[in-house]
C-alpha cells in the first residue's frame, strides 16, 4: 500500500541552484497537490492539478514551476532556489475533484536552502 | 481570506484523560471540515471529515464536532493513550482546490 510516493525526503541546495521534487501516487487518483509547511503557519497551497494535462496555481505559486507528467506523477520545480523557499514540501492527492473527498499525503521533502 | 485558528499550539496530558482539542475559523461558508493527524517527520493522515451539512462524526476513540454559527470545531479524544501523541489539525474546505489549514496542536500523551 504504497499511497503517495515523495522522493527525496531531504535536499540542501545553495541559492539559485535547482532542483525537481517527484510525486507519484498509485491511488488512481485524479487530483494533485503540492504544499509547503512552515513553522507557525498552516500549510499552504503551492500548485494543483484536477487532472492529467491541467495545472492551477495556489495561494503561493511564485518561484515554482509543475508539470503533471501522467496521472499517477505530479513534481515540482525550484529553478532557482531562493533561502526562502527552505520548508517542508508535502504531496497530496485526492479523489476527483469531488468535495467532501479525503486527502492523502506524502511523507514530505525536508528543503534547506543555504 | 478564511482564518483557522488552533488553540493551545501544545498540549500535555497523563495517559487515560479524555480531552478536547478546538479549531475555530472566521468564515461559516465551508464545504467540509477535516481533522489530520501529523506524526514528526511525515505526511498528514486524514482522521475524520465532516460534511457541512453535518454535525459530528466518530470514529473508534475519536469524535469531531461542527458548530458553523459560532465558527467552531472540536476534537474530542476519548480515554488518551501514548500513541495518540501526535500534532493534530484541523483543515476547511471552502471550494474544490481550496483547503485552509490552522497551525496544529501539539499533543504528548504522558505514559
């Protein structure tokens, strides 16, 4: 019962490096989510996708790129990595895009950036 | 903007107390409300869901409450074990992609 697959767990980049965190899920879920926790704030909403093909910008899109490669796959992107992007990274999936659907989560990427 | 908000951010009980952990928010017009619970170093696990239209739902030891009008929402554990230390939040829903999370309490259940 593999769930929701994040790779990797942990990453140190320097400033302006950059990197690509994976996502898979074996759920045959429809949507996708990328989020960022940080201490003392909830999590928020990077990017989504409601489908294979479509992407959406979230609540804090900005020095992010995503592409939803298939339907089990959705990664994120840094092009170049800022000290303010150091966070805790978290994968998401859910049913279609139905309301009142479970989320499940990933186990999260750990990001320093020096 | 919804605000979720969770009071206290930490918590310590002796094992065997039942306890209420509460999640209040500024905007009544959800779709549903979930109560996650996060063990360090990984992923959120989804507890409970409450419909709006709903209110309450259980689950084993566990038993959500909804209260829309006062903008409320309770957590209530039932006889705490260790195990059940874990960071506890609490998620609305107010669209399709639109989930707003509080901050978390932080629960040690002490044996």
């Amino acid at each position: 019962n593999a769930g929701v697959t994040q790779t990797p767990k942990f990453q140190v980049l320097k400033t302006g490096q950059s990197m690509t965190l994976q996502c898979a899920q074996d759920m045959n879920h429809n949507s996708m989510y990328w989020y960022r926790q940080d201490p003392g704030m909830g999590l928020r909403l990077i990017y989504y996708s409601a489908s294979e093909g479509t992407t959406d910008k979230g609540e804090v899109p900005n020095g992010y790129n995503v592409s939803r490669l298939n339907k089990r796959e959705f990664s994120l992107r840094l092009e170049s990595a800022a000290p303010s992007q150091t966070s805790v990274y978290f994968c998401a999936s859910s049913l279609p895009t139905v309301l009142n659907e479970k989320l499940f989560f990933g186990s999260g990427t750990q990001l320093s950036v020096l | 903007k919804q605000e979720v908000t969770q009071i206290p951010a930490a918590l310590s009980v002796p094992e065997g107390e039942n306890l209420v952990l509460n999640c209040s928010f500024t905007d009544s017009a959800i779709y549903n409300l979930q109560w996650f619970r996060q063990d360090p170093g990984k992923g959120l696990t989804s507890l409970l869901l409450i419909q709006s239209s709903q209110r309450e739902q259980t689950s084993g030891r566990l038993n959500a409450s909804l209260d829309k009008s006062s903008g409320r929402s309770t957590l209530y554990i039932a006889a705490s074990q260790p195990g059940d230390s874990a960071t506890y939040l609490c998620a609305l829903q107010t669209g399709a992609n639109n989930l707003f999370f509080g901050t978390g309490t932080r629960l040690t259940v002490i044996p």
